[in-house]
C-alpha cells in the first residue's frame, strides 16, 4: 500500500525543489543606481505587531530577528557576548553593577540618537510590562531596575 504513494511523494518532491530553485534564483539587476536593498519574505500569517515589546506571533519574532538590534550580540566562534548597540561594558567586582557605553553615531529610525535612557527605559519596561513580561520577563528576571546616568559621559 506505501508503494502507491511514493510516486506521488517523488513528484511532490521534485516539484518543491523546483520550486526553492526558483524561489532562490537572483532576480536581474534593478535599473537603479540605489545602495539600498529588499528583502521581501512570504510568510501564511499576518504579523501582529512591528514593536517587540507587545507582539506575539512567530512571524512577528522572525521580522524583529533582523531588525532590532541589540545591546550585545553572540560570537560566532563561541557564543561570548560580542559588541551590539554597546560599544564595551563592564562588571563590578559583586557582578551586581553592569555598565554599558552606549556605541555613538547609532540612531532611531527617524534620525534621533539613541541613548542610555533610551536603553534604560527598554528594560524597566520588560520588567514593569504585562505583555513585555510574558515575551521577556525571564531575560530580565535578575534585573532589579536600569539606570541611565542623568549626563551624558
């Protein structure tokens, strides 16, 4: 009985490598003298929210994935904390204190620079927030509160 399936199983196959080839074969070049570059991805659901603070949605989490940066990223060679949004940080000696140098010429979309407070407020509302504490209440979990200092260095 499987055997009168596989026929199908193969073509079903064959049809959806065809399928990724063409999906994944480069487009001519645009006319265009633009630097900037599209990605256009087709996802089946809609995407709740476009703030990583309140959405839910798995789609919604891929599209954050490769926008939202972050104060540290992961080494490629072994996981370590690497420089993101912070240029370096350091650690007191309890490893109670964090402290993050916030890298310069970084900013929001509409071209206002991004800051300590800015950072700061980011935490305090993971851990303050009903919806924020349910997507990263446990990233935070030993952050007792975020502080930014009241001047710049």
């Amino acid at each position: 009985m499987a055997n009168r399936f596989m026929p199908r199983a193969r073509a079903l196959m064959l049809a959806l490598g065809l399928a990724v080839l063409v999906l994944w074969t480069p487009a001519a070049p645009a006319e265009t003298t633009s630097p900037k570059r599209v990605l256009t991805v087709g996802i089946v659901n809609d995407i709740d929210s476009l703030n990583p603070l309140v959405g839910y949605v798995v789609e919604a989490y891929e599209v954050w994935g490769a926008d939202v940066r972050l104060l540290t990223g992961y080494g490629q060679k072994d996981f370590a904390a690497v420089p993101g949004l912070a240029e370096k940080w350091t650690t007191s000696a309890d490893g109670k204190t964090w402290t993050y140098t916030i890298r310069s010429g970084v900013t929001w979309s509409d071209g206002t620079p991004l800051t300590a407070r800015d950072a700061a407020y980011t935490f305090n509302r993971i851990s303050n927030g009903s919806a924020e504490q349910t997507n990263y209440g446990n990233y935070v979990a030993n952050i007792v509160k975020a502080e930014a200092p009241t001047t710049p260095p």
